[in-house]
C-alpha cells in the first residue's frame, strides 16, 4: 500500500465518522466502518514505511553504513591501505619518488 492509498482510508474513514449523520442504511454502522478504514488507512501507512525502509536498518551501529556507496568507500580505503603497505610504491628507489624539499 502506497502512503496516499493510506491517507485516503484516513480521510474517508473520518469522514464516515465525523461527517457523516448517524443513520444505519440496512444495518450498516457507517461510523464503526469509519473507524475500521481510519486504523487500516494507519496500519497501511506504518507498513509502507516499514516496507519502504526494508533495505535500510531501522538501528544502525554507530558508523555503520550498508549502502552501495558505504561498500565502495571500505574497498577503496582497504585498497589504500594494501598500496601503502607496499614497499615498492613507496620506497626511495622507486621510479618517481621525489626527496621531500624543506
């Protein structure tokens, strides 16, 4: 259920409580059936964004981060760590190391 398929149970919900007269057309309580579609209108808004935040952890551990760009980020910075671990990148005799000038 999408949240303005939920609203629209909400409103029409409400109006056959409040708005409507007390009247029973043919043994029908037209303001229990109100309050039946306000709470399914309620249920499905809670559902859909539950639903909608299904990917996503509702309680994250600090720092913790589940995404598509989250992964990305740990690979390269595991990726940086495995280069800077190695010595031929970084040791003096390697093509392109520059002495720092003070």
């Amino acid at each position: 259920m999408r949240t303005g398929t939920g609203i629209f149970l909400i409103t029409a919900g409400a109006v056959l409580r409040f708005a409507v007269v007390a009247g029973s057309p043919h043994g029908l309580n037209l303001h229990v059936v109100g309050i039946v579609l306000i709470l399914a209108g309620i249920l499905g808004l809670l559902l859909s964004l539950l639903t909608r935040h299904g990917s996503r952890r509702l309680i994250r551990s600090a720092g913790e981060d589940d995404s598509r760009v989250g992964m990305r980020k740990r690979a390269a910075a595991a990726n940086v760590a495995a280069i800077q671990e190695d010595d031929k990148f970084f040791s003096k005799d390697s093509p392109g190391h520059q002495n720092p000038v003070l």
